[in-house]
C-alpha cells in the first residue's frame, strides 16, 4: 500500500474540489457530507495500509517501483512523485533540485492515523453538528475541511522542507478560512472583534512564525546545500553547534506560531470563532500540533544545539504553567478549552525540549484523542444549549445529555492524568524526562499539571453538576445530540481511555514492552549515534514515585476544584478578593494582548499616523505649492503663446504657403517635366565640371 | 581616310538620321522601322570597332527582339493617332540645351583635349567571340548568372502587369 | 581603328541627344521607350568605342549585361504601357498626371 501514499493527500483535495465547485449548486446535503467524509475515511484506511506496510519494507523494496525509494534499516519508505524545483548549479556547484516526494517513516506514520483516523471521527461528527447551517454554507465548510486535511496530510508526509512548507502554509490557509467561517458575525463584544478579525488575528501571528521557518529554512539550505529533511539530518553532524542553534531556534519560531506557544499563542483562544468541529480538528488535535511535530522531525538538529534544545524546554514549561492558569479563570467553555489546549502544547514541548522527542509525540497523539473528545462534547453541549457558550449558565446537564457527560467525564480524567487513562503514560512519562533534565522543568510541569486538573475539574462540575442556570427557553429545547454526533464521541472516549496503552513504561508492566517506544526509536535513535545525551541513571524506583507524586497532584487539583465549585462556591469569589490583583491579571491574560497592543500596535498605529500627517502636510504642502507655481507660470506663458509663438508660427506657416504655391505650380504631374529638370541638372554640373577643370 | 573610316561616317550618319526619324515620325510604325535601321546602322559600327561578338548580340536582340515586341504593342494599342503636338515648353529647353553642348563640345575641342589617339588593336588575337566567351564565362560568370536572374524577374513581372485581368 | 575615338564619342553624344530629345518631347510612351533604346545604344557604342581604345574585353562584356538589361526594361517598360492603355485608355504620358501637386 506504500505505493499509494500520494493517494493519501489527494483524496481529501478531490473531496475540496468536488465539494468546493459542486457542493453549493448541484449537492444534496447528503452528497456533500458523504463525499467529504468518504475522502477522509479512505484516506485513513489508505494510511493504516501505508503504516501496516511499514513492517515488511523488505518486500517493497524487493518488488521495486519507480520512485520509491526503502530504507528497511530506518523503517523508511520516500515516494518521489514529480521534480519540483529545479534550481540548477549554485555558487558552491550544489545541484539545487527539490522534488514533490512524500516520507513515510514511524514518526510520520503516527501523525498520519492521527490526523485521518480523528480526522474522519470530526468529518462524522460535523456532518450533524453543522447541519442547521444554509447549504451554501454546509459546502463551503466542508470544502474547507478536506482542503485542510490534504494540506495537514502534505505536511506529514513531505519528505524535504518546501513541501512541508506548502502544507505549513496551507493549514494556516485553512485555518484563516475556518476561523472567519462566520464572517459576519460578532466574536466578542466586549472588544468588537469580529470572527474575521480573529481569523486575520491567527493568520498575521502565524506569518510572524513563519518567517522564523523560511529562515531557518534557508539557513540550513546556504549550510547543507539541501532541503531534503533526511538529507540535512544525515549532515547535522559536522555543522557547527552555533549554526545549528540558529537554525533550530528560527525552526522554532515558526513551532511557536503554529503551536501557539508564549509568545505567539494569543491567536488560538480566538481561534474558537470557528464552528466547534474546527476547534476540534485544527485548532486542538492536529494542526497546532505541526510545530511538536516539525520540532520532532528535526530531532537531531535539536539535539546537536543545547542552547535551542533547553529553549525549547523553557518555553514549552512556561507555556504549560501560564496557558493553564488562565485557564482558571475563564468562563466561555471553548475558551478554558482553547487555553488548556496551549497548555497541552507546552507539554508536548516540554517533552521535546528535555529530549524525550518520543514522549511528545506519545502527548500529541492521546492529546489529539481527548482533547478533539472535548471540544466535540463541548460542541455538543453548545448544540444542546442553542448556542449557549458561558459555562455560569450552564450546570446540571448530566441529566439531559448522558452520552455527552459520560464522554466528557473521561476526557476530563484522562487530561487530568488519572491511572489508566491516556493522558496519565504520555504526562508522566514527559514529566519523567523533564526531571531527568532538571527538577525545575519537572516543577513547572507539575505545577502545570495540577492546574489542568484543577480547571479541567471546574469546568466538568460547572457545566455537568449542579444547579440549573440555564433559563426555561433553553431547557425546552434542551436534547441529546443526534447518533451521528455521538458515535465519533463514543470512539474517541474509547481511544481517549485506552490509547496510552500503546506506550506503557517498563516500570510498571516489565512484561510488556512498549510499543510506541519502540516503534519510534529508528526515527529518534537514527542520528543520535555519537551525541552524548545526558540520562540519568535509570531508576525504576524514582520514576515510579515521580508517577505516584503527580498522580497525587493531579488528584489534589481535582479534589480543590471540587471543593471551590461544588461543595463551598463562595470560596473562589473570597480568593479572588483576597489575590485582587493576581486574580485581575489571570482573568485579562496577563495581559499579553493588551501588552500587544501598547508596545506593537500603538507604536505601529503613531508612525501610521505621523506617517499619514508627513503626508498631508508635508508632501502633499509641496506637490500643491508646484501646482500653484505651474499655475501662474502658465497664465503668463498664455499670454507669451497666444500672441508671440503663436504669431511666429502663424508667420513661418504664410510663408511656407506663399513659397509652396509657387513650387506648386511646378509640380506638373507630367514625368518628362522631371526629366526636362534632370536633364538641365546634368547640362549644369557637366558643364561647370567642364569649363573649370584645368585643362 | 581610308575606306574604313568612310564607312564608318556614313554609317554614323545614317543611324543620326533614322535617329531623328524616330523620334520625328508622325506613325509610330515608321518609328519603329526607323528604329530598326539606328541599331543595324550601330551594329555595322560595332564591326568596325572590332566588336562582332557585340554586333551579333545587337542584331539578334534589338533588330530581332526588342523590335517585334515594339510592333506587337504598338498593334495592340492600336493607335490611328499621329504625330500629336510636342510638349511646346519641353522643346524649347531641349533646344537650348542642345544648343549649349555643341557650343560645350566646341569649347572643349578648342582647349585641344580630343585628341584623338589611334592604338594597335590586340581584341582579336584568337577570335573575337573566344575572347569574349572566356572573359563572360571566367570572369564575369556570377554577373552572367544575376542577369539571367534579372531577365526572369522581369520576365515575370511583364506577365503580371500586362496580364489580362478578367 | 578606323577613325580616332573622339569622333565615336561625338557620334554616340548625337544619338544620345536625339535619345533624350525623344524622351524629353514626345508624349507617346511608345516612342518615349525607342528613345530610351537609342540613348542605351548610345551609351554601348561608348563601352566598344573605350574597349577598342584601351584594348580591354570589358567593355564589350559589359555591353552584353547592358543589352541584357535593356531587352528586360523594354518588355517591363511595354507591359507598363499596356497596363496603363487597359486601365487609362491612353498612352500619352502628359494626359497620366496624378502626382500633379
């Protein structure tokens, strides 16, 4: 089936055309949803033959294809489709050539189920959650969700940076389009932002990431005279540690952006002025996972530059803390949402940083399972309520909407890090690196950690327990989402229960091996040859207890919020009053945007404004004082025109006239008037020849 | 003189005569039969310049030729039109002009540069018309060939601007 | 030689002269074309009468290109009158007179 790893791309970009020129004229709603779906859920099929082929790469090798190329040892299979860019010698004598060609390997192959496997549960689901939309709408919607999954899919599998690119680009297509997909309604009132504004929002502080990508990009082209991801990998090695710094922090700038990670995460909170399968889908499972992704893939780049390597960390630990006590204090459930999200970003970031490159992708995979779980019970409970988002008029829904409570009750225990749930094996094992690391990484995770639990806790009880906030009308209208919906849900809290079962540490079941780790090791063991990493002597007992201490941890966060929002409610007001100024600065962000907004668009709206006043005043004063002197110089030169050139003109025209008519007269039409004049032309200059001449 | 120096001036005079004839005849048939006796008159003095080759070619091309296709359009023209009245303006200056080269010609014969010079002939040695051939087919073969070429054109071209058009 | 070359030169200077005086006066195309012929002999008996003098086979060459030439501008120059006796139903050249300012 490897041989059919371009098909995995265009079947989603087929379902964009089909849906995007069709869809809105010629498509029942029924066509439209099954052609999106069908495309994404063959694609996913598509991806676990691909993957289930890995295993026997000898055999494909052996068989021989066009184009393919194997690499048994790495677990490797490059399809290369077309030369993409032939760029010819360079100064240094590099032939530049790039080609559309596709990679499959352990790592890719995990982001490929991810993406098509959540990918198609998502697709389900939005055919009923987007089901009241207008047909128009409903088309273009799903037209902009295939597009995304081809691009999220070129992405995976691009076998050297530019097509990464085109699919890095891509996604933040797509997700400009999803986040405006209402773009004409109001986001938020409070600050007059449309989903428009929000869309331009994400896509601007994505640009300002990618041009940290292109960057590094072009570094790592001018240092290794190739773009090819393995290529650049292989020559890692003999660059210089400082080169290789650069190189991987520009890579992470743009990490930064896609994975909205401190400083650039302001985009994704207003990311949620999408439809909630968007949300879910683009905006928590898949493509803000890119950058860990991206990060993952350049692994030994990173490894070969500490400086970046502890950056990343930093950033992802700080991340994972701030993200997740703004997360406190929200009250519109897609937001508590969208900041948990950054949170999780962090994590898997944190994972990375300390160079457990596996243990993020293990994060990024369960995350993309409970975290798509929740949004889509969000989505549900948002359906459920016509609409209603602020979780204070919510409560009690338990009751009404059993399949969403149940669904989400395991999400919320598997982010929260519960035993024996997902989120548990790839948190801790994260937390693990980051303490083999430094204790201060592993705090600021547990630190994290605790606050997930304690907000994801809060939102659980504010909106499923509890008294009834929500008023008679709504309650009237108050239903159990439909099967379609459901389902997905259903599966998810399957995978979200048991998909970290894939990546069980040895200390725990010594018998059974873990297979992810395994799985992944070519991809991340392929480099490491010759690059000292520091482990710390592995110690069954010490990571055994660090599991029990952030279980406690996260128990403890749980047990907190249940005491604040459901036993005594009056606590969190007499805490917020107590920690005024703390609580302010949680509940406006830290201030990031306003922060935005005084040191970059202030400075940035005062030159616009000098600019504009330089331009009034000053060059428009200038050009309009020249036109007044053209003016009075050209009522004088009038005056000079009408009666002195005109009249040496008029003169010169009487006299040609006068002299015309007498040569005229001599122009007789009759050919041997000319000849006569040749003649006696000739006669004249003969005979001046002849009288002058000497002798 | 010797006899063929009298020859020579009777042949003159007569090829100036018909000359004026042609230009003078009311019929342009006589024209062209006056015309006729210019070039044959020529010739004869081209023989005794020791040119036959030249001669010859005069002959066959003028007198032959150029001639009857001069008598083909005059008869498709068909003018019963004669002598018409000449252009009054045009022959006064021709007069004038004429005038004045005689009264150039003498001036210049006066100042004693026609002298005349009389040199041994060596054109014959070998035939005249060997000599020629040589030169045309040796020397002059990449003109010979240009002006068959120009003959073409201009074969052509007299079909296309005299073709009837229907 | 038979006479000095200076009395062929005047002789071909007469029949030029009458040539141009051809040209010049009359209005029929036809004689206008023989007085051409007359002026081109004319200009031949010039090359034989210096090919003689100066014994050089060129000047006789070069009146063979000359008669080549001129049998192709009469048969040009004939058409031409044709042309303009179908088109104009004349061939007086004073009464063909569109370039007349």
């Amino acid at each position: 089936m490897i041989e059919l790893l371009w098909l995995i791309p265009v079947l989603p970009l087929l379902g964009f055309a089909i849906n995007g020129l069709f869809g809105p004229r010629f498509l029942s709603r029924r066509a439209i949803g099954g052609v999106a779906c069908a495309a994404v859920v063959l694609s996913f099929l598509l991806s676990a033959g691909a993957v289930l082929g890995l295993g026997h790469l000898d055999a494909v090798a052996a068989a021989g294809r066009a184009g393919l190329s194997v690499d048994p040892e790495a677990h490797r299979a490059t399809l290369t489709l077309w030369p993409w860019l032939l760029l010819g010698k360079s100064a240094a004598g590099v032939d530049l050539r790039i080609d559309w060609s596709y990679t499959l390997d352990p790592l890719s192959a995990i982001m490929l189920l991810v993406v098509t496997g959540v990918g198609s549960l998502i697709h389900i689901y939005a055919t009923g959650y987007m089901a009241h939309e207008p047909k128009p709408a409903f088309a273009r919607f799903f037209a902009y969700l295939n597009l995304f999954m081809a691009m999220m899919l070129t992405l995976v599998l691009g076998a050297n940076l530019p097509v990464v690119f085109v699919g890095w680009e891509g996604v933040g297509l797509c997700s400009y389009l999803l986040i405006g997909f209402y773009y004409d309604r109001m986001f938020d009132e409070k600050t007059k932002m449309s989903c428009a504004d929000a869309g331009r929002k994400a896509f601007i502080t994505n640009r300002i990431g990618d041009v940290g990508f292109m960057l590094g990009m072009l570094l790592l082209l001018s240092a290794t005279g190739t773009l090819d991801i393995q290529g650049i990998l292989a020559k890692v090695g003999t660059l210089p540690v400082g080169l290789c710094t650069a190189a991987a922090l520009l890579l992470f700038v743009g990490a930064c952006g896609k994975s909205a990670q401190i400083p650039l995460h302001v985009w994704l909170p207003d990311a949620m002025a999408g439809p909630t399968p968007v949300s879910a889908l683009i905006h928590a499972a898949t493509m803000v996972t890119a950058g860990v992704y991206v990060v993952c893939r350049m692994a030994p780049l990173y490894r070969h530059a500490p400086a970046a390597l502890l950056t990343v960390a930093i950033v992802g630990g700080v991340t994972a803390l701030f993200a997740a006590s703004i997360g406190l204090c929200q009250n519109d459930i897609k937001k508590v949402l969208a900041y948990s999200t950054v949170s999780q970003l962090g994590f898997m970031m944190l994972g990375a940083g300390v160079g457990a490159f596996g243990a993020g992708v293990f994060h990024l995979m369960t995350h993309a399972f409970f975290k798509a779980l929740l949004f889509l019970g969000a989505g549900s409970v948002v359906h459920a309520l016509s609409g209603e988002q602020d979780i204070r008029k919510m409560g009690g829904l338990g009751r009404h909407i059993p399949w969403t409570h149940a669904t989400f009750a395991v999400a919320w225990l598997a982010i929260g890090g519960i035993f024996p749930l997902a989120g548990f094996f790839s948190k801790d094992e994260i937390l693990w690196g980051a303490w083999q690391r430094s204790p201060i990484l592993w705090a600021m995770g547990a630190a994290g950690a605790f606050l997930t639990a304690f907000y994801m806790t809060r939102l659980y009880i504010l909106v499923f327990w509890g008294k009834e906030r929500f008023d008679d009308e709504t309650r009237h209208h108050l239903h159990e989402s439909p099967r379609v919906m459901v389902v997905p849900l259903a599966i998810l809290a399957v995978l979200s229960f048991a998909g970290g079962w894939v990546g069980i540490p040895a200390v725990i079941s010594p018998g059974v091996p873990n297979f992810l780790e395994r799985f992944l090791a070519p991809v991340f063991e392929a480099h490491a040859a010759g690059v000292a990493i520091e482990t710390a002597q592995h110690a069954p007992g010490l990571e055994l207890g660090l599991m029990l201490v952030s279980m406690l941890i996260a128990l403890f966060g749980m047990f907190f919020a249940w005491v604040f929002y459901d036993r005594r409610p009056e606590l969190p007001v007499q805490l917020a009053g107590s920690a005024r100024g703390l609580y302010r600065a949680i509940l406006n962000k830290f201030y990031i945007d306003e922060f935005y907004g005084k040191v970059v668009l202030a400075p940035y709206y005062a030159l616009c404004r000098a600019s504009a006043w330089f331009d009034r005043y000053v060059v428009d004063g200038v050009v309009n004082a020249a036109g007044y002197v053209t003016l009075g110089t050209s009522y004088t030169s009038v005056g000079f025109d009408a009666y002195v050139v005109d009249g040496l003109v008029n003169l010169v025209g009487y006299t040609v006239r006068g002299v015309s008519w007498v040569f005229r007269k001599l122009q007789t039409g009759i050919v041997q008037s000319y000849a006569t004049a040749m003649v006696l032309g000739v006669f004249v200059l003969v005979s001046v020849y002849l009288l002058t001449s000497s002798h | 003189m010797t006899a063929s120096a009298a020859i020579f001036y009777v042949l003159a005079s007569i090829a100036v005569l018909s000359g004026f004839m042609v230009i003078g005849s009311r019929n342009a048939i006589h024209s062209a039969i006056y015309l006729v006796l210019t070039f044959l008159s020529v010739a004869g003095i081209y023989v005794l310049l020791e040119a036959e080759f030249v001669a010859a070619v005069q002959v066959l091309v003028y007198a032959g030729g150029i001639m009857v296709l001069f008598l083909f359009v005059i008869m498709l023209v068909n003018l019963e039109d004669s002598l018409e009245d000449r252009i009054r303006l045009h022959a006064t200056i021709s007069g004038v002009i004429g005038l004045a080269v005689v009264g150039l010609i003498l001036y210049v014969y006066s100042t004693g540069r026609l002298v005349a010079v009389t040199t041994p002939s060596t054109l014959c040695q070998g035939g005249n018309l060997q000599a020629v051939g040589t030169s045309l087919f040796r020397d002059y073969l990449l003109p010979f060939e240009v002006a068959s070429i120009l003959l073409l054109v201009a074969m052509i071209g007299a079909i296309v601007l005299a073709r009837q058009k229907s | 030689m038979p006479v000095p070359a200076t009395h062929v030169l005047v002789f071909s200077l007469l029949l030029f002269s009458i040539g141009m005086l051809g040209v010049l006066t009359r209005r029929n195309a036809i004689i206008i074309l023989m007085s051409i012929e007359l002026m081109m002999n004319a200009a031949n008996i010039n090359f034989i009468a210096f090919s003689r003098q100066l014994n050089n086979l060129v000047g006789q060459v070069f009146s063979v290109f000359t008669i080549a030439v001129a049998a192709g501008e009469v048969a040009v120059g004939l058409a031409v009158v044709l042309a303009l006796f179908r088109n104009r139903d004349t061939i007086y050249v004073d009464q063909v007179h569109i370039m007349k300012g």
